[in-house]
C-alpha cells in the first residue's frame, strides 16, 4: 500500500498532511492557512459546528470543500455511544462518510478511551463509514483497531495541544513496522516543522496537525512549513538514510592521496 499518494479507504489524496480547524484568530487566517498546507483533508468537530448557520458565515463557508474534502471528528464525545451519534449526524449533514473517530478516557489529558474506540469503530463499520480512530501508540491497539476494519490509525505523538513533538520514538517504530496494510497517520502533540519531518522520516504515511498552525506566531507561513516539512520527510524516508555511525568517514575517496 505504500505509494507517492496517501490512500485511505480506496480514495488518494495528493498530500500526506491532513489539518484542523480550531483555534485560529479568525475564519479568515483559518483560511489562508489551510490553502498554504496544501493539506488532502480538513478536519472538523461536529459537535463544535452549528450546523444551521452554513452559508450565514459558518466556519464551513470558509472551507473550499471541492478542493479540499472535509474530514468530520467526533472531538467531545467521552463515549462509544456519543461517538457514533456524532458521526451520524455528520452523515445525516452531508459533512461526509469519512470520519475521525475519537472517545476521550481522561478529561485531562484527553487519552482515548481504547476499550470505547474499539467499540465505536465496529459499530461505525458495520454502518458503512469510512473510520479513522485517534488511538495511543500501543501496537496491541492498532491492530485490535485495524481488525475492526479501521481504515487508518492515527497514533499520538504527545497529548493533544502539547506542541511537544514525539514522546516515544520506539513505540511508533513498532507500529509502523506491523502496520503496514493500511495507513499509519500520527495525530496530536506536532509543534514544529521538525516534529512532522521526524515522524515522516520514520515512515508515517500522514501527519494531522492543528494547534502547531494555528497557534503560531504566524499560522500561514506555519502552514507552509509543515507542508514541506511533510514532503521533505516522506522524500527522505524513500531516499534511505545512510547508517549511523560513530566515528568519521571520510567524504572523499582516499585513494590517489598524495602523502
């Protein structure tokens, strides 16, 4: 399945970056933002939308949705239960039948709830919605999750919002090397440009980010960062990198030196 495009559910998308929504100063700069990302896909909380104010200034008029898809979540939901009625009222909307699944566990730091997720996404599946779950980096998980028939896992990197890159390097190497069937999206904690280039290098098919743009000084140039940030990783990653090691090697071929 690993290819130049990222393909989720039978569809291709030309970029590896998905986007959010929230917590941009205003629509406009949400705006501008999205089209500096290039991102394949913008995600948005459907219990956060009022739906009824579409085409009255609703964050959804600010989304070119013909260029780039919406992918509803169900941020808020503490339940399996509120997690498949929020995805069906996104259905119901006409927001789409992609979906990101996420069933919070702990208020705090808002961890998924594993047991709740596993039961959503079954529920989900059966229903015909195209899942993506918001999952922790324990590969026991991801593949309970891909089983259930997920169309993607989207470890975390770090806690939503924390800006702090990836916690725990092993563990998505782990997932990412018995993953390999269907996508591996790491989602939440991606601060900086360096943080998307990392986990891309390591073989990520995607990366979804919102706080890191839209909590920027300036979230369009942000915006571009993480695009080719996402790019020059997934580059780097089909290029190979040399092995490390710990003493020097010389550039230059030594022979025909003369001593």
């Amino acid at each position: 399945m690993k290819s130049d495009t990222l393909t989720i559910g039978g569809r291709s998308y030309p970029s590896r970056l998905i986007v959010g929504t929230g917590k941009y100063p205003s629509f406009e700069v949400m705006r501008q933002a999205i089209e500096a990302s290039g991102a394949c896909l913008v995600t948005v909380a459907v219990r956060r939308v009022d739906l009824s104010k579409r085409g009255a200034g609703s964050l959804l008029d600010f989304i070119d949705t013909g260029r780039t898809p919406l992918l509803p979540n169900t941020a808020g939901c503490y339940t399996a239960e509120e997690a498949v009625r929020t995805a069906r009222l996104a259905r119901e909307a006409g927001l789409s039948d992609l979906i990101k699944l996420e069933v919070i566990g702990d208020e705090k730091t808002l961890f998924p709830d594993n047991e709740g997720l596993l039961q959503a996404t079954r529920t989900l599946v059966k229903e015909g919605f195209v899942v993506l779950p918001y999952t922790n980096d324990d590969v026991v998980v991801a593949r309970r999750l891909r089983d259930a028939g997920a169309a993607a896992v989207m470890p975390l990197a770090a806690p939503i919002g924390s800006g702090l890159g990836l916690q725990n390097e092993t563990n998505l190497k782990i997932l990412l090397e018995q993953i390999r069937d269907i996508p591996v999206i790491v989602d939440a904690g991606v601060g900086t440009a360096s943080d998307a280039s990392l986990v891309m290098e390591l073989g990520a098919d995607g990366v979804l980010m919102n706080s890191g743009i839209a909590g920027a000084t300036d979230p369009v140039r942000m915006a571009r960062a993480m695009r080719l940030a996402v790019e020059a990783g997934r580059l780097a990653h089909e290029a190979g990198r040399i092995p490390k090691k710990l003493y020097a090697t010389a550039s230059s071929p030594l022979q025909g030196i003369v001593r």
